[in-house]
C-alpha cells in the first residue's frame, strides 16, 4: 500500500535513484518514453501528414436541428478559386451505404438508417449537407460559404420526456414513435435476486429521487482528423481514432471496399475519452471522395465543429428509488432511465446505457434489483461512449441515493455505507443484478481515505463554521465506489448481442540483435501503453526496458486488435502480451536446451538468462537466442525457425476496480461558488505497472469528474442550436481551478487476468462527480437545500440556497422528506445567514 | 477556422496608421494583440476587407509619466502592464484587474488599448478606466482629441472612435491623498471572462471613506459607475455595517443581461456582494 501527496509547485520526484530501484520495471515509476514526442508535437499527428497533390475537404453543416432538403445550389462554390469539386448526399446516395450500430440491446431495437451526409432530411444541428473539395483548406472553407442549401423546417422535439409524450413531433417520420429501446433487467425475472415488487411493497423506508446527467461533450484536445490515401483499388486512412481495428472492418462494410484493399492508421492521437471509440461520418466521407477524385485528401475539425456534430456523452434522466429497513440495511434498488440517443444510434449508442445495468447497486449488498432504460430520439447530435460510459451514471445514482437514505433515516453516510458493502471475506461475491465482484477491501481503502484527507478536522472545521454562521461554508462527500472494467470477456458480450468481441492479441518479435518488438492491438491515445508494454515485456523476458518497442495503431503492423476503450488495455490487452512472452520463453528454453545440450527441465530462467541447474558458467541469454534463431545454424531439430510469438487472451470475467473518494468544497453563500478545498482517493486498480501513470490516470479522471459536477454541459436553444459552440461557454477548468489531488493506492490482484490489473483508465471519472456533489449539499443540507441539478454552478447553488429543496431546477421532484425539522423548513429559507447555524 | 481573405498593412508610425486606414477600402480593421478580432474573423463574424497591424508601431507601446498624469499607450500588452513599476506605484488596480484577464498566453499578445477599443462589457479593464476617471487620446483625420472615460464607452461593443481614428493613450490621472484599491472578479473558472466585476478605488481620512469610485464590470451594455454607491459612501465610517448598506444600492440604475452563466437579478445580486467586498478591501478592512 501506498500514498503519495502531491505538493504543489514542486514537482515530485518519482524516479528512483539507479541504485535503489528495483529490479524488475513492473512497480517502477518509469517517465513514459512517447511522453517527449507527444509534448512537442512533432510526431505524426493526422493534421501533420501531407501527401503529394493531397486535395482538403471541409464539410457544410446543418443550421437547422429538423428540416428537409428541397435542393442545394453548388454551382457558384464549384467555380470558386481553388475548388476541385463538390459533392452533396445525393451525388454520394448510392455508394455511401450507412452508418454501423454494433449493438443491439433489445431484440426489437429501433435503428433508423444513418447516412454520413444527409441525403432528404437532416435530424440535428451539425449533420454533414455538403463537402467541398479544394487545393487548400482555406479555399475549401471560402467555397462552404457559396453553397445555397434551400431547407423546409420541421418540428423539432429536443426534450427526451417530451419526446414520449403522445403526439410528439417524430425525429424519424416514418417510424411510430422517438422510442428507440426498452432494455428490462428484473433480479426476480431473471432468479439472480429477490422480487423487486415485493420488496418495494413491504419496505420500512424508501427514497424517491430523480437525478439528471447532464449531456457533455468529450473534448478531447486532438480535433478528429482523417487523411486518405488511394493507390489503385487500394486506400490507406489515417485517422485521429482510438478504434482503428474496428474502423477498418466497419469501413469495410459500409463502403464495400473489400477489407483486405483498405489500411487503417491511427498515429499519435491526443486523447478520445471515447469521443473518438466511433466509425465518423468523416472517415467515410474521406474515402467516398478519395476514390472519387483519385487524389489523396485531408479532412480535420474546427474546434467549433468538433464540438457540435462529433458525439456527445451522458444525457440521461435518473428515477431511482431506494428501499431499507429502519436501521438502514439495503433491501432494494430500481432504476428508471431514460437516455437520449440524439437524433441517430452511432455505434455504441445504446450499449451506453447497458454498461450500466448492473451497476446501479454499487458497492453495496442489495437483495431486490432492477434496472429499466429507454433509448430515445431527439434531435440533437447522437450521443456514445464518453469516459465510463454508463458506469458514472450508475455510480451518481447510487452514492448520491445512499446519502438521502442517510438523511432520511438520520444516520451517518459512511456509516450507512459500510453496514451495506460487500466484506474483504465475502469476495468473490455474487451481486443480485447477476455480476461476480472479483475482489476488493472497501474497509481499508476508506480507512486510509479518511486519514489521507484529515477527516476529523475537516468535520471540526466544518463545525465551527456553521456555529460561527460563516458565509463560507464546508461540505464532505463520498464516492465509496466501484466499477466494472476490463472490456470485455467475448461470450458475455455474445449474451448481451454485441456484435464484437472482447479479447486482446498482442504478438512479440526478437529481432536479430535481441532487440525485442511488441506488437499490440490497443491503440493508446495518451495512456501511455508503449511504457508500461515495455515495462511488462522487460519482466517476462528479462531484457532492458530500452530494448524494447512497442509498435500500434495500424493494421498493417497490428494485424489483430479490438483497441483501447473501457479501460481494457492493460487488463485485456497487456495479458495478451504477458501471454505473448510467456511463448516466448518457452520457444527459446527449447532452443536453449538444444544449444546447452541440456534438458529443458533442468533449465532454469531468471533476469533473461537460461542456466543449466547446478552448473555454473553454462548460461544463454535470451537475446543471444534470438540471433541463433536468425542464424539457425544450429537449430533443434523439427522446429520452426522462429521464437516469436503470437497470443490473444479473452478474461473469463470483468475486473472490478474500486476505492473511496473524499471531497472538501467550500460553497460560498453569498454567491453561490463552490471551491474545492480538498480531493482525497484511495484506489484499488490492482496490480500497478507504473505508479505515474496510474497517478496520472486519477488525476485526470478526478478533474473530469469534478468537471461533470460543476463546470461542464452542453445546452441546445429551442431551436436545437449548440450554444455551447465554443470553449467560451462550454466550460473546462483547468489546473488553476483544481486542487493538489492526494491519492493512494491499495492493492489486491485481480484474480482474472496475469498481469493482475483492474484498469485505471475511467476510475476517477466515474467516482469523483457524486463526492463532490455530495459534499456541496452536505455544507448546505442546513439552509434546506436538497438537490442542485449538474453543472452546480454558481447560480445554482444561489438559487437553492435561496428558494430550498433543489433551486425549482428539477422537473419533478422526488419524495422531498428530508427526515427532522428539515422537511418544514425547505420552503422558509430566505437570506443564508438568518438559516446558518441552526439545528442539523 | 480560416479567415476570409484581408489585404494587410503593418505601418510603423500613427501617421502611416491613419493613412493605411484611410485607404484601406471600405470594411478596414485595426489590428492590436489580435485576441478579441482574430476569433471573430476566423469564425466569420467579421470579414474585413483590410487588416491594419499596430504591432509595428513602436510610439504606441510603453508606460510614461507625466506631471498629473501616468500615461498608457494604447499598445502596452497586459504583461507589460502587470510588470510596469509606474502603474504598481499609481493605479494598481490596473494591474490587478490585469492579473485576471484570460490566461498568461493571452496576456503576452493582448493590449490594454485593444482591449479598452473592443469595449466588450465583460471584458475587466473598462470598468477599472472608468473608475480612475481616466482620459482617452485619440487621433484622426481630423486630429487629436480627448475624451473622458464616462464618454468613451458609448453602447455594448461601441466607443466614441469615430471611423478613421485610433486610440493611441490612455492618460490615468495622479491620486492625491490616500487611496486604497481593489478589483473584485466573479467568474466560474480561472481563464473566463467576468460574470460580474466590481472595481473600487476608495480615499479614506483619518478612519472615513472621504470619496468613493466603483466601475461595474459586466452589469450593463457598457461599464457603469455606482453612484448610488459612491453617494452613499461618502463621508460614511469605514465600518462593514456602513459599507454593507451602501453595497446594498449597488445594482440601482444597472441593466444586466441574462446569459448561459446569469441571469439578470443574480447578477444585481453579485454586483451587491462584490462591492461590499470591493470597497473593504479598497478601505483597508
Ligand atoms: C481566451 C480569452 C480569454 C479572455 N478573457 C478576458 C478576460 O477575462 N477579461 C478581459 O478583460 N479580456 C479577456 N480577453 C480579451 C483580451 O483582454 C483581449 O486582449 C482584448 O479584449 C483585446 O485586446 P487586443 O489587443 O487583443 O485587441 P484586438 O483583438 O486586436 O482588437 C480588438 C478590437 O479593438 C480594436 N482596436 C484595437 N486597438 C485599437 C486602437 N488602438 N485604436 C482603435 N481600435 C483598436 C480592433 O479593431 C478590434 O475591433 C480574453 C481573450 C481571450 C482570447
């Protein structure tokens, strides 16, 4: 177990001294080696690439959210100065094919075609309705503006709830209704746990609320970009993608260029949070026109487009209900969601959602389950993955839910919390919503959460405080979390029809001179995979971290892979490389013996070197076996001339990282600010290849969090415009805005996989966003404030502060009894000081 | 995104400026750090026909003192001014509404007289010149003029600049007597723009507030002047009670707008608490 504290303005030195550091790389805090090229920018972005005669594409948007096309006028942007050709949906109809869905959640799953441009209608702010194909981008983006597009409005519907109602304006005409699924999951249906009616019935308390995700936008900092390459019947794509494996086989299938005639690279990409885990309409656009023009050509965003038509993330209204007993043992738990699609399912739309299902109990032993979703159209740009993807949702409703149970039956949050988790010796445990948590110690994680962030004298300060009617005042929130990762094991997701698989290859080649390549099916986008590959390989084949590369991100290299998403990579696809290497050595011990002329039982291997057991001096190191294998002068008989290995590795089960999350905010009464004092975590992700990393990973999950709670949303006039268009009013904090985070590790091996990781890439993203909205109320449960719709922004909090209960930002209230003499007071609040102070 | 296509012209005197802008054609733009008209010609707000470039205009940048007056040229980027000794020693509010304004990159490129000619009614430096009373100096066809702070800022984004002219300094009047300042910024993360702004400049005599300015940033198309406030301060004790009941007028003859991060009567509300913690801090409490 470990804690670091970070100290601002001095940088922690994580390296440890040459002498001192251990020997083997996994545990070592290795500076990533990608880190210098990534930084300076000189590496191969998409953006970077320029190839000869490559033509630039910019692409014409829709103004309108809802509206047929009655015809486009491309003749004046055709002879526009530098202008090679345009192309509308209808010059494209026939060859664009459509867009993939590879998920369907429900038998009778609604999918309405997706077309890459608009060909009749367009159904959001942003669709594609034109591209422009010229010598330089500047000339491209000159000619967007003489494209006359003539559109005949029609009515949009934007709020999910409206969507459903009767006699709603439909986002697909032709279809019956904006409903796109209904997924049911009922732990008494299914025999995996108690009957949910029943439960409910005869329940001693339940708590009602309805929580809103608020809808956000990935924001990675790499806009997308595509570049194609045609070369007879033959394209190389790069592209700005965390997926390139399955861009390639969906490419594949929607263009009909047959799969073996078509090369995918990812290059260096600079983050996706998801955002980029989607086959764009660009890409196919990119290619259409490619083929088209037999000229290379470039497409990338502006930041403005990015924001509005690549996909959003979250969007999804919470009905959650709680039912206890008096002394606040769980007995059930029910969800109720609805989740806005947008105006169309990209190709993990509905599975968002799904992610979810079985999360909505948490931590936590709970009998009766149940989980209910609708997918629903709107017009809006089409929501998908985004960091955690259906698990912070699930995480929001349960730890926020825990903390009004608590209110209501006047307990102890924490308190309420551990009498309801699941204990270190109960693991592995079977939850009722049919899931087998692996491991974990909620206890110790807390323990040390508690003690990392100085939690006595935060409750002392947040005392004095309230008796000295401070208008700042201090709020303490939990997140005592855990989620599922490690994407994905292939017959679950064959259960849940998932088009894919879950597996991860990884193949592993001794070059001649010992140097080592590995070759892996992740595509990293900033997590750092080419150091902790190498640290891993290094281990399992006991060569110098140096000596190794790893190579990705372009399916001719990598010829197998299912990419990086879900914090998979190292769970999935470092296990395939462990199991890579594990061949390896078992090729070179049969060379070895050959050479050493001994038997390969009495070889033994440590630190790359295969010795003869109980004979000094008659030794042989890996790396020389791999120019023996290049020579193979001497070579045993019968075997192929070749150490290198392939491995894929496909877990049995989902990994289950979890910990607890603490967090201290100072709210600001008067104007309603909240400012994070303190951001403790104590994470269990298992095994840890390189604690900087993994402290990087929390570190930028925690901020993501905490954005989700106070800053960021993006919001859609009645027209259906982004008017969070720019960074300007779609708000993104920065280090400036954050506190030094503390955090903490403990460590128990994930018993699925060999590398014995549970996956750190979505953990703080998924555990940060309740403590924090947790801790605001908890500063301001005393002035009658109940709720505070995300983001809590300053203006929020002022009006809940002012009016009680949830500020008037909530549609539908929930059960509003708070337990005690909160319930009358909720109504009566009217400047904070003349409430502070008061009994709590 | 791109801009439209500009003609550009980088003259290096004020004589050549006003030239340049006289035959520049009919839409023609003055360029200073760029960090307000870059955005809304690559977004195709705006689209002129000529760019003309101040960065070469080496009389326009610099800080210098005069006998009633410290003197700002309209080209002094905010770094400068936050590094300038003359302004740390006579208005340092200047610099400490300065320190918020965007984020380091920006303050390396962007001017204090760009930023006063953008007039933008969330931008932090209006209401700090309208505080310090101070005077605009421009130059034109027709010559040069000056114009008091309480005129320059005339509508939302609109300034007493007439066409063909040029904002070259701004002159900050000396402060006799003891003066303490402070500029109180509201916003929701670090690099923002204000959602409201108090600036306060206060005398105090021998424990009384003896005057009083307050520029409200963010409250109105244009920056404004509490004077209800300012009334209500004069001659007060410098108590938190009494401070707190002037604050309390700070919203009177205001017009907010309503936006993504306010509404209007949450901004009046904001503009009452920042100017009783403006005015205390400027009052020493
Ligand atoms: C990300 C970002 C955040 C920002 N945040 C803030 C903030 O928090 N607070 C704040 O106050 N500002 C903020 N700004 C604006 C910044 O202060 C700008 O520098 C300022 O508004 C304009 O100054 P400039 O020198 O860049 O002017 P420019 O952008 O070059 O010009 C602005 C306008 O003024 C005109 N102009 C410029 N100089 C003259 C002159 N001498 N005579 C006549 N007309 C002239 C131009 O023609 C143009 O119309 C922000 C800007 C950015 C990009």
């Amino acid at each position: 177990m470990t804690v670091t504290e970070d100290r601002p303005g001095d940088l922690p030195e994580r390296t440890l001294p040459e002498d001192t550091a251990p020997a083997k790389e996994v545990g070592r805090p290795r500076r990533r080696k990608e880190d210098a090229r990534l930084i300076t920018g000189r590496t191969t972005w998409t953006d970077n690439m320029v190839l000869p005669g490559m033509l630039h594409l910019a692409i014409l948007r829709s103004p309108m959210a809802h509206a047929r096309i009655r015809s486009i006028d491309t003749g004046a942007a055709r002879e526009a100065p530098g202008v090679v050709a345009v192309f509308t949906g209808r010059d494209l109809a026939d060859e664009q094919g459509g867009l993939f869905t590879v998920w369907t959640v429900t038998p009778d799953m609604v999918r309405p075609d997706h077309p890459s441009i608009a060909v009749d209608q367009v159904k959001h702010v942003g669709e594609a309705v034109a591209i422009i194909a010229a010598r330089s981008r500047a000339a491209a983006q000159d000619a967007l503006e003489l494209v006359d597009v003539d559109y005949e409005p029609l009515p949009v519907v934007l709020d999910m709830e409206q969507a459903l109602a009767e006699g709603a304006p439909l986002t697909h005409d032709h279809l019956r209704s904006n409903e796109s699924f209904h997924f049911v999951f009922d732990s008494g249906q299914a025999g995996t746990g108690a009957n949910v009616e029943e439960t409910f019935a005869n329940a001693e308390v339940v708590v009602s609320r309805r929580f809103v995700q608020q809808r956000l936008i990935p924001a990675f900092m790499e806009p997308r970009a595509v570049v194609v390459q045609p070369q007879g019947d033959t394209f190389t794509l790069w592209s700005s993608t965390q997926v390139p494996h399955i861009v390639r086989t969906v490419l594949a299938l929607t263009t009909g260029i047959p799969e073996h005639k078509l090369r995918v690279i990812a290059p260096d990409v600079g983050g996706g949070f998801g955002g980029k885990l989607q086959v764009i309409p660009e890409e196919v656009l990119c290619l259409l026109v490619a083929r088209r023009l037999g000229k290379p050509v470039k497409w990338n965003e502006t930041r403005s487009e990015s924001l509005m038509s690549g996909h959003h993330g979250r969007d999804q209204i919470q009905y959650i209900d709680v039912a206890a007993d008096r002394e606040g043992n769980l007995t059930g738990i029910r969800a109720r969601l609805l989740n806005d699609m947008g105006a169309y399912l990209r190709l993990v739309s509905p599975g968002i959602p799904i992610f979810g299902a079985f999360m909505f109990g948490g931590a936590y032993k709970v009998p009766a389950y149940r989980f209910d979703c609708t997918g629903v159209f709107t017009n809006k740009t089409p929501t998908d993955a985004y960091r955690g993807a259906g698990r912070p949702e699930a995480t929001f409703a349960v730890e926020r839910i825990m903390d009004e149970l608590a209110v209501e039956l006047g307990m102890d949050p924490l308190e309420l919390r551990r009498r309801n988790w699941i204990k270190t010796d109960e693991f592995p445990y079977t939850t009722s919503a049919g899931l087998e948590f692996d491991s974990g110690d909620y206890d110790t994680a807390t323990d040390m959460a508690l003690e990392l962030v100085g939690y006595d004298e935060l409750r002392a300060e947040q005392q004095r405080r309230r008796e000295a009617r401070d208008p700042v005042q201090l709020g303490i929130g939990f997140s005592t979390f855990t989620e599922m990762c490690g994407l994905a094991p292939s017959r679950v997701l064959g259960t849940l029809n998932y088009a894919g698989g879950g597996w991860e290859s990884a193949s592993i080649r001794m070059l001649p001179t010992g140097k080592v390549e590995v070759v892996t099916g992740t595509s990293p986008h900033g997590q750092g995979h080419e150091t902790a590959w190498s640290q891993l390989a290094a281990d399992r084949l006991g060569v110098p971290f140096e000596d190794v590369e790893v190579l990705h991100g372009d399916t001719a290299i990598s010829a197998r892979g299912l990419d990086t998403y879900g914090s998979r990579s190292l769970v999935v696809g470092g296990a395939a490389v462990v199991n890579a290497a594990e061949k390896v050595v078992a090729k070179a011990r049969k060379v070895a013996a050959h050479l050493l002329e001994a038997n390969e039982d009495d070889l033994e291997f440590s630190n790359g070197k295969f010795a003869v057991r109980g004979t000094p001096g008659s030794e042989l190191s890996i790396q020389e076996i791999a120019f023996a294998t290049f020579s193979s002068h001497n070579w045993p008989e019968g075997m192929e001339s070749s150490i290198d290995a392939d491995a894929t590795f496909d877990p049995v089960n989902f990994s289950y990282p979890h910990g607890t999350h603490i967090c201290a905010v100072e709210v600001d009464t008067e104007t309603g600010g909240v400012t994070i004092r303190r951001y403790g975590s104590i994470d269990d992700v298992g095994v840890i290849v390189n604690p900087t990393i993994v402290e990087g990973q929390i570190h930028g999950g925690v901020a993501q969090g905490i954005s989700q709670a106070l800053y960021e949303e993006a919001v859609y006039d009645e027209a259906g415009n982004l008017t969070t268009g720019t960074f300007v009013d779609y708000l993104l904090p920065s280090a400036a805005d954050l506190p030094a985070f503390l955090t903490g590790n403990t460590v128990h091996a994930a018993p699925g996989n060999p590398v014995g990781a549970k996956g750190v890439g979505e953990a703080g993203c998924i555990a940060s966003t309740p403590a924090v909205v947790n801790a605001v109320l908890d500063a301001l449960r005393p002035l009658g404030v109940s709720d505070i719709r995300m983001p809590m922004t300053p203006e929020r909090v002022w009006r809940a502060i002012q009016e009680g209960g949830d500020g008037g930002d909530r549609a539908t209230a929930g059960s509003n009894a708070y337990g005690g003499a909160q319930t009358e007071t909720t109504a009566g609040v009217s400047t904070p000081e003349s409430s502070l102070g008061g009994d709590r | 995104m791109i801009p439209a296509p500009f003609d550009y012209a980088r003259p290096t005197t004020v004589a050549e400026v006003l030239q340049a802008v006289a035959s520049g054609g009919e839409d023609v733009k003055i360029l200073a750090g760029g960090q307000s008209l870059i955005p809304v010609m690559r977004l195709r707000l705006a689209a002129p026909e000529t760019v003309v470039d101040l960065g070469g205009v080496a009389e326009l940048r610099g800080v210098r003192e005069e006998e009633d007056a410290i003197v700002i040229g309209a080209m002094t980027t905010h770094s400068d001014v936050l590094s300038d000794p003359l302004i740390a020693a006579n208005a340092p509010l200047i610099a400490e509404a300065t320190a918020t304004v965007a984020d380091r990159q920006v303050r390396h490129l962007g001017t204090f007289g760009g930023a006063l000619a953008h007039a933008d009614p969330a931008g932090d430096l209006p209401a700090v010149a309208l505080a310090l009373d101070a005077e605009f100096v421009l130059v034109g066809p027709g010559g040069r003029r000056t114009v008091a702070a309480g005129d320059f800022f005339v509508d939302y984004l609109t300034t007493a600049l007439q066409e063909g002219e040029l904002l070259v300094e701004v002159r900050i009047p000396t402060l006799a007597g003891r003066w303490g300042m402070h500029y109180e910024k509201f916003n929701r993360v670090a690099q923002a723009w204000s959602i409201v702004a108090v600036a306060a400049a206060v005398r105090t005599e021998n424990g009384h507030i003896a005057e009083a300015r307050i520029g409200l940033t963010n409250m109105g198309p244009t920056p404004l002047r509490a004077a209800a406030v300012e009334a209500a301060l004069a001659g007060v004790d410098a108590t938190d009670e009494a401070i707190a009941s002037a604050a309390a007028h700070a919203a009177e003859g205001t017009s907010p707008s309503s936006d993504l991060n306010a509404q209007a009567d949450y901004r009046r509300h904001l503009a009452q608490v920042l100017t009783r913690r403006a005015v205390r801090a400027a009052a020493g409490l």
